[in-house]
C-alpha cells in the first residue's frame, strides 16, 4: 500500500526552525490580527469610516492574498524557502509598520490588502518549514505547535492590547510597535535560519519519481486528486467561518443591543477558546500517536462536529458566563479539526514532500477565496440586522459543519486511493 516515508535521521535544527515559524504565527496571525479585530470598532470611529467601508477593510486583507498565494505555493517548491519566509515577514513587518501612519480609507485599504499579497507567501511558507523538516510521525505535533502559536498570540491581544495601545498613544503607535517586534524576529531568522532543498524533505512519498515533478506536472497531480478537493473544501469552510466570525465576533459583543460588553472586557470572551485549543492543538496530537494515526479522521469529524454547536450556543445565550464556557469547550474541539484538513492533504502520497509546496498554494488560496466572500456575507449581514447581529453571527458558525461531512467523505475516498495506487505499484 502506497504510504509516506521519511528520510533516515532527524536533524535537531528542526527544532529551532520550528520556533521561528511558530514566532511569525504568534506575532502576525496571532497578535496583529487579533488585535485589528479587537481595534476594528476603534478604528473605524476614528477614520470616520461607514459599514461599507469597514467590511472593506475586513476583507482587504485576504483579497490581497487570493491572488498570489498560488504563485507562492508553486514556486516554494522551486526556490528557497528560507528566503521567501524572510523576505515576506520583512515586508509584512513594514506594511504593519505602516498602519500607524495611515490617514484615509484609501491608504488603509491599500497597506491591508499588500499585507494580504505578503502573507500569501509567508503562510504556505511557513507549513512548508514544517513539511521539510519534520516526519510523517512529527508532523501533527510540529503542525500542532504551528498552528497553536496563533492562539497564543491572540491571547496576548486579548488581554493586553487594549492596555498597551492605551499605554503608548493609541493604536497608531501600538501598530507601530508590532512592527518593529516583526522586523527584528526575521533579522534573526535570515542570520540563524537554515535553508533545505525539497528534495531532501523528511516527508516524502514512496510513489513520486523526478519524472513527476515539474511546474504543471505538480499542479495536474494536484488537481486531479478528489481527496484533495475534499480538504481543500473542508479547510475552506471551517477557517473560512472562523476568520470572518473573528473579524465580526467582537463587534458583535461589544455593539449588539443583547451584550454591548466593553472593547477591552469583550477581549476576554475569545480568549477562553484560544487558552484551550492552543493547548488542544499540542496535545490532541500527542494523543493521537498513542492511540493510533488512522483514528485522526474520525477525531477530527467528532471535533468539527461540536465545536459549531458550541458557539451557536454561545452567542445565543447573551449570557458572559455561558458563551465564555462555550467557547472553552469549542476551543478543545477545535485542536481536532482545525488542522485536520491540511495534515490528512499532506499525507496524501499523491501530494507529500516535492508537491507540499503547490498543494499548500491551491490549499490556502481556496482557504482566502472562502474566508473573502464570508466576510464580505457576514458583515452585510450584520449591518443589515444590527439589532439581530448575534443571532445572525450564530447562525454563520454552522457553516462550519460541512467540514465534518467532507472528512468522512474524504475517508472512503483515502482508501479507494489507496487501493488504486497499490494496485499500480503492483503493475510496475
């Protein structure tokens, strides 16, 4: 049966490789954009923006990234990562930098969308790290730690960026400040970092050959696989729920007629879901290795099922204590299914090592297509209901659980797959 391999020793430096992408994902996904959602009401009172021009700006950010997030997936497997990594979270660091300085609706929607064209090539950038360095076996672990450095950084925001901004000047200068933090984390990481060429990943397949590899010859080997449409779907419609229901969520606390909690307590609320997955996200994995990898999809199903429920629940309650509960629970759940899609794609033999880079370029430019159209649908939705916005906001999240479907599909398929490859195996 066709699996993935991985090459014989573990490099130590994996680890150190490791922190630094971890360190890019607390500071920009984690803290930056949190931040943003925490300020967004903030923000749009002080430039003096209308609802049309606030959803705008919401999804300014993942339009930028739509449109070359796939030339960033293909061309990592091509040149060096290390360089794109650096470079990307350079620009990001200037564009963040930026913000604080911006006067006008224009200049502001401009600075967002070019941090969405930089992160387009950080993001895959950065799994990529994770796909060169570590194993079949690390991989959920080292993909867990990844994807939990987010909620780490969005913790932080949530309890201290209001104070911070309040500190120094306003969230101008706040702006200011993270990009300063990100401009000296990728100094360091262009002086410490280490490159690796694709074809010494510790992920490989035992079924792709050089004569497989090429720039089309990546993408058609991509695309014509149906298991990876599924989880490319799946990712699609879970994180593209969670972005849009974050960018709105603290709005909706903070100005729906049913909660209208202060910006700074409201930030407490999220918090309690990335307090528990971002020890979900490290931990579920752990468990999952001791009980056996081929129960990870049913894991995530169970998860993906769950966690919607809890925040409908939540945000029906109109009640702290009950949604701060409910998104406790969400955010234990969410360590099965958030990174579920992208680990079961990557082990793909159709798809591991040379081909991470081209199907994490389909994957995440799918990933901000989804995540553009639901916030631009949210937000009119919320501004269309303003005395409903919680209700509205409740029903979104159960979008969410098309995903679930989508794996259990995904599982039938995986073992169609792998009888077929096998079978060609035996005919060669």
């Amino acid at each position: 049966m066709a699996e993935v391999q991985y090459s014989e020793g573990k490099n130590p430096f994996r680890w150190v490789m490791l922190l630094f992408v971890c360190l890019f994902y607390f500071i920009i996904l984690g803290f930056c954009n949190q931040s943003f959602n925490i300020l967004l009401g903030t923000i749009t009172t002080d430039m003096g923006w209308d609802t049309a021009q606030r959803t705008a700006i919401a999804g300014a950010m993942p339009s930028g990234m739509i449109w070359f997030v796939f030339i960033a997936g293909i061309t990592m497997d091509k040149i060096s990562v290390k360089k794109v990594l650096g470079s990307s979270i350079m620009i990001c660091a200037v564009l963040i930098f930026l913000r604080g300085q911006a006067e006008g609706f224009m200049f502001f929607w401009v600075l967002m969308f070019l941090f969405g064209v930089a992160s387009a090539f950080y993001s895959p950038a950065t799994t990529k790290v994770i796909t060169l360095w570590f194993d079949k076996d690390e991989l959920p672990l080292a993909n867990g730690c990844l994807t939990a450095a987010s909620p780490i950084g969005q913790i932080t925001a949530n309890y201290s960026a209001v104070k911070i901004m309040q500190s120094i000047g306003g969230w101008q200068a706040l702006y200011s400040l993270i990009g300063v933090a990100c401009f000296v984390v990728a100094v360091a990481f262009f002086v410490l970092g280490k490159d690796r060429k694709s074809e010494d990943a510790s992920l490989k397949s035992n079924i792709l050959t050089k004569e497989d590899l090429g720039l089309w010859k990546n993408v058609k080997g991509i695309i014509k696989v149906p298991y990876v449409w599924l989880m490319i779907i799946a990712n699609m419609c879970f994180l593209g729920s969670i972005y849009a229901g974050g960018t709105f969520g603290l709005l909706v606390l903070q100005t729906d007629p049913g909660w209208m909690i202060d910006t700074a307590v409201s930030g407490r609320i999220p918090a309690w879901n990335n307090l528990f997955s971002m020890f979900a996200y490290i931990l579920i994995p752990i468990v999952i290795s001791k009980i056996g990898r081929q129960h990870y999809p049913k894991i995530a199903i169970i998860c993906g099922l769950v966690a919607p429920i809890c925040f409908f629940i939540g945000y029906r309650s109109y009640n702290v204590t009950v949604i701060s509960a409910m998104m406790a629970i969400s955010g234990i759940f969410y360590g099965g299914i958030v990174p579920a899609p992208k680990v079961l794609m990557l082990e793909h033999p159709e798809v591991s090592g040379l081909r991470a880079g081209t199907a994490l370029g389909v994957y995440v430019t799918l990933e901000r297509i989804g995540i553009t159209i639901f916030i631009t649908i949210l937000g009119t939705l919320i501004s269309q209901n303003p005395q409903q916005m919680s209700i509205v906001l409740s029903r979104f999240f159960l979008i969410q659980l098309i995903s679930p479907l989508l794996i259990f599909i995904g599982m039938f398929v995986k073992k169609r797959d792998d009888v077929r490859i096998a079978e060609a195996n035996l005919r060669n």
